[in-house]
C-alpha cells in the first residue's frame, strides 16, 4: 500500500515512543474531522482525551495496536485488546477515504485471530462504523451516552 503522496506504507505495533505522534495524530482528528458531525462541545471533549497523558498511553498501549505511517510520521491506528474488544480506529484527517482504517483494521483483526481472539466487538462512531461493516461487523444497540460531560451517540458492533 502507497500513502497519499506516493511513498511506501508501513504497517507495525506501536511502541511507547509512539504515543505522543498518536495522541498528536488522534487530536488532529478531532479538530478536522468532528466538526463534520459533532458540536463545538463534542470536538472539544473528544479532543482533551488526547491531552490524558497517562490514560491516552493505557488506550494505546494497553492493546495491541497496529499503526501505519510513511517516512513524513503516522497516518492512523489500530487497537484490539486481549478480549477482543477494538479498542481505537484513528485515521489522520488527510488521509481518510483511501482505505487506511480498512488496512489498519484488517490487520489488527488478522493479528488478534492469531493470538487465540474468538469474538471481535467496538464501540463506534459515525466515521469508524462504515468501516466496521465493509469488515463484516454487525450492529448490536446505539447508545448516548456521556463522554467528558458530554453527550455522543455510539454504536455497539461485534463479530462472531
């Protein structure tokens, strides 16, 4: 796979000296992306979780997460943990609608089958759930529910 401006694609597990580039990479889609959709107050607390230094690193690293960067830094992530729970599926704002999340899920997913992972489930969102089901993902329930005080709908999808 070519990123957006031609140079090869890398996909491989994060490391903790990853986290500030995806922390750095996961605000950018909020600030770009949340305004297509979400409020002022919505992009704002999707935002801050971000800036938790400590629970931003638990979020990353805490799963297997795959990340997929080119030789100008990181384009997007990918986390499943132990239980098979999709713990993140973050694209850089200039770089979605190529097939990256797809990428990135498709090789998380491969991972965690490989490790013994039976059932897949998420928590997703109106950018990530098309995603979700080209993957084959199923939609369970929609919640709202809060996040940092403020409300967001979500959908529970899974895979058996």
């Amino acid at each position: 796979m070519k990123s957006a401006r031609g140079a090869a694609l890398a996909l491989r597990l994060a490391t903790a000296d990853d986290v500030p580039a995806l922390a750095a990479l996961y605000a950018n889609s909020a600030r770009e992306l949340g305004p297509l959709i979400y409020s002022a107050g919505q992009v704002q607390a999707w935002q801050n979780f971000g800036r938790d230094t400590p629970a931003f690193r638990d979020y990353v690293l805490l799963a297997r997460t795959w990340m997929a960067e080119d030789p100008a830094g990181a384009l997007g992530f990918c986390g499943i943990g132990a239980g098979g729970e999709v713990h993140s599926l973050y694209v850089r704002a200039d770089a979605t609608r190529r097939g990256l999340g797809t990428a990135l899920l498709t090789q998380a997913m491969a991972d965690a089958w490989t490790l013994g992972v039976e059932q897949l489930a998420a928590w997703a969102t109106p950018f990530s759930l098309p995603v979700f089901y080209r993957a084959g993902f199923v939609l369970r329930t929609t919640v709202r529910e809060p996040f940092e005080g403020v409300m967001f709908e979500r959908y529970r999808v899974a895979l058996d």
